[in-house]
C-alpha cells in the first residue's frame, strides 16, 4: 500500500472513531435564520421574524441601532424552536462607530416568549431564558469593556444596566469587537446542558474562534423564540447582525427518525406494489418502444453509466487489478533477466547487456560471475515485489475487514428483524470469510519469508503458488461484489 493511501485510511479510521466518541448531527434551520445577501424582503420585512422599534432591515444587514443617541431595536423570530433541545447559533455582526468608545450593545437571545422593546440592550427585562450581551460601554467603570456576557434569568430578575449586571453575569470574557476590518462571528452551542460561546476577531475574512465562555448545567427553556436586539445611549455605535443561522444539533440517541422509518408497514406496502406495477409498466413499454424502433434502442441501450462513473467497488477491483498487473511484470521482468543470467553462465559469455554496461561503467570482470548491476536489478526487482506482495495483502485485509463488518450487520440486522436476510446468505458471507482467511493467512507467509529479498532462498514462494493465491482472491472478490451488490440492491428503499 503506498503511503498516501495509508495515510488515508489512518484519517478515515481517525475520523471513524472520533464520530463515534461524539457523535452530533446538524441540521440548518431557515426557519429561525437569516442571512446576507437578500437578508430582508424589498419591504423591510424578514421572513419568520419580527422586526420593532429602530431596526432597520435591509438586503445586507439588519441594523438594530443606528450610531445616534438613545436608539434601540429588536428582531425576534417568530416561530419556536421546536425541532431540537440543542442547537448551535452563527452569528456574524458588525458594531462600530466615529468614537474612541462606543456604546451601549447589542443582545442575542433565546427566551420563553417572544421578545418586546425595553431596557435590556433594546429588549424586554426579566426575560425567562438567556441573553448574552455584547456590552461596548462600561458603566461600571471597571475598565472590562468591552465583553461579551451571559446571563440566564427565570423571569424574576432585573438586569443592573450601571454595573454592566457585574453581580448577575454567569460568565463573560473581554473582547474588542468593535471597528473590524471583517464582521465579527460568534458560536453558541447548546448540547446537552452545556452552552459554549467562541468569539472570533474579526480580522480576517474566514473565522478564527477561540472561546470566550463554557457552562455546564444550563438548562434553557423548551421550545423557545430566538432574538436579537441593540441600544444606544449618550455614547453610540451602529449595531448591524449579517448572519443569523441556527442549526439544531441531535446526539446520536436524538437522531431524527428518516422518513422511510417513519412510514407505516401498510403504506409503505402500498407503495412497494405501486412502484412494482409502474416498473413492470416501464419495463412492458419499453419493449413495445424496442419492438417499433430498433434503430433507436441500440443508442439507448449503448449508454452505461459505469462508462462514465466509478463506484467504490469498482474502484477497489481496479486498484486490485492494477496492483496484480504490477506483481506480473515484475515477476515476467525477473524471469526474463534469471534467464539471460542462467544462459551466461552456462555459456561463459557476456550477454549484449552485461557487456554495454562493462564498457560503460569501465569494470572488467569474468563472463560467468554476476554483475553488480545485475545484482542491483535483481535486488531491486525483488524489493519491488515484496512492496506489490505488501500491497496486496494490504488489500486483502482490508476486505477481509470489510467482509467481516458486513457479516456482523448481517448478523444483527437478522436478529432485530427476525430473519429478514435469508440464511444462504449468511454461508456465503461465512465461507467468504474462511477463504480470505486461507488467503491471508497464505499472504502473512509469503510476505514473511519474501520480506527481505537478501535473506530468500529455500523458503520463497514459488510464482505458481503466487498466482494461484492471485487467483483465489479474484475470486473472492467477485464474490464479495456478489454478495454487496446483492445486499445493495435490498437496501434500495
Ligand atoms: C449615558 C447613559 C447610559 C449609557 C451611556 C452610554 O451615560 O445613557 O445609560 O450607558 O450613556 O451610551
Ligand atoms: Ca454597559
Ligand atoms: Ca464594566
């Protein structure tokens, strides 16, 4: 196996596993989302979400407050978020003004009820959910502006807008955000009662978040409204948010149910017959098509895709049979070459060869003795071999591997469906299983005493041995394209 597709399938094994260790899947929701270009319709308005006070919508941006004094505005969307209990939040946003400081901020929330104008960064006080406030001016005076900062509320509590709600925030962490060259981008991740935030710089064109804020045991209320909201006070910025999209994220245990699962047995019956009767409809027409124009159905039937696409399994084959093609030269190379050494030194003459490579090379030596070059050739035609022997055997593991994970989802899946794969399938896979077991374990012997090319004398295998190996194999993975195809064309609903 050469060493990009090593390193390959080290990747594809890396990935395999980290999946499996946290495994989350995402889903965009548009819905609860928007996004630059075309943000806003031509009149204002943003599908899904309600849009009050100063904001102001347009196809680039939503501004939630202008750079003028004691302005506020808020966008919420409009429909709840009922697709999961976690979601992730991308946020890209610009606040920026005239002034060395700027003031008050911009909001994003997720609450219990949809959100009204007031006090809080232009939204409603006590909100039941969470805010997560882009504070730009520092009331307090700390010097800890400005800074992003979260806080959760039950409905009960007044945020304290003069001490940037110092004694109420659950976390926060200082960051400039004002007065990038680029906009801005934040992450909110809900997943299972953790909620992390990472803030990006905002200097370069793609994000580089680094994280500002993680907290366990946050537990948001259901089926809550999303929301963003700005305001302005003595001191002011434009606050514009470009990007707005929600994704629901769903552990593996959460992991919506496909469609086709969620069809009742009756239905989907009903449609196995439907699409049965309408194929051998298709199939009767076009015979009767056949029959009427024949000239016509030889370029119909000329078209195979596989011309034109390769599949994995196809793939596989031809690496396989590239990789036996190699094996075969070099071993017809080495022939050719122990022959013209063999008749030498029967002969005691320098083959044309050996004799252009005295002259060049300037060596003088006697007709019978080998060559060094020869000696080279043969070493590295053999190290070439032992790399193709390596190769295949490679190969043949990963099918073996392969071949055993079918089995096993064969296994279980005829367990969970009480028989659902017939039993001459499972003998296939099984004697499948026991002959590349022969075969590798044939290849495990071959490569350990062809392993070293200098060391090779009595043990080697002979090329008869070789290519009935090869031979068997080939047959085992037209077996094996058998088998997945017939498993595949099972799966097509
Ligand atoms: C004034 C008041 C504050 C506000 C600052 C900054 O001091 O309006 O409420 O935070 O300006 O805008
Ligand atoms: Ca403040
Ligand atoms: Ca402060």
């Amino acid at each position: 196996m050469t060493s990009p597709r090593v390193l390959l399938v080290l990747l594809a094994a890396v990935a395999a596993i980290s999946a499996q260790n946290n495994p989350v899947f995402k889903k965009f929701e548009y819905k609860h989302s928007f996004r630059a270009p075309n943000l806003a319709q031509r009149d204002g308005s943003i599908p899904f979400w309600i849009v009050s006070g100063d904001a102001i919508a347009s196809g680039e941006q939503l501004r939630l407050a202008p750079s003028m004094r004691s302005r506020k505005g808020i966008a919420w969307n409009k429909r709840a978020f009922v697709e999961s209990e976690n979601f992730q939040v991308d946020i890209a946003l610009k606040i920026g003004g005239q002034g060395r400081v700027g003031a008050d901020g911009l909001g994003i929330w997720y609450t219990s009820q949809l959100g009204a104008l007031g006090p809080v960064f232009g939204a409603n006080d006590f909100w039941t959910g969470m805010g997560i406030f882009l504070d730009s001016f520092d009331n307090d005076g700390i010097k800890n502006n400005p800074q992003v900062a979260l806080m959760l509320n039950d409905g009960t509590r007044s945020y304290d807008h003069h001490t940037d709600g110092s004694q109420q925030i659950l976390s926060s962490c200082q960051r400039d955000f004002r007065n990038k060259p680029y906009p801005v981008r934040l992450r909110i991740e809900y997943l299972k009662n953790v909620l992390l935030v990472h803030v990006d710089d905002g200097m370069q064109p793609t994000p580089r978040y680094e994280l500002c804020m993680r907290a366990e045991n946050i537990y948001l209320p259901k089926n809550g409204y999303f929301g963003v909201s700005a305001a302005t006070g003595g001191l002011a910025d434009d606050h514009d948010v470009l990007d707005f999209s929600v994704f629901s994220l769903f552990s593996e245990q959460q992991k919506p149910t496909p469609v086709a699962e969620q069809i009742p047995q009756q239905e989907k019956q009903k449609y196995d017959e439907e699409f049965e009767r309408q194929m051998k409809e298709y199939e009767a027409e076009r015979a009767k098509f056949k029959e009427q124009h024949p000239d016509k159905v030889k370029e119909d039937d000329e078209y195979d895709p596989s011309k034109y696409y390769e599949d994995a399994t196809a793939r596989e084959l031809r690496l396989i049979y590239e990789s036996q093609n190699a094996i075969h030269q070099v071993m017809q190379n080495m022939d050719q070459r122990l022959a013209q050494i063999q008749q030498t030194q029967a002969t005691g003459h320098v083959a044309p060869a050996a004799a252009a490579g005295q002259q060049a090379g300037g060596a003088v030596a006697g007709g019978a003795s080998f060559q060094p070059h020869e000696k080279n050739e043969v070493i590295t035609s053999l190290r070439d071999l032992s790399q193709s022997v390596r190769d295949m055997k490679q190969y043949v593991n990963e099918i073996f591997t392969k071949t055993y994970n079918m089995e096993q989802k064969l296994t279980q899946g005829g367990g969970a469906t009480g028989g659902g794969v017939d039993s001459s399938m499972h003998q296939k896979v099984d004697s499948l299983l026991n002959e590349l077991r022969t075969v590798r374990a044939t290849q495990i012997e071959t490569s350990g005493s062809g392993g070293s090319p200098g060391t090779c004398q009595n043990n080697c295998v002979s090329s008869t041995i070789f290519l009935l190996i090869i031979f068997i194999q080939s047959i085992v993975i037209v077996a094996v394209v058998y088998v997945r195809s017939k498993q595949d064309k099972a799966k097509f609903y």
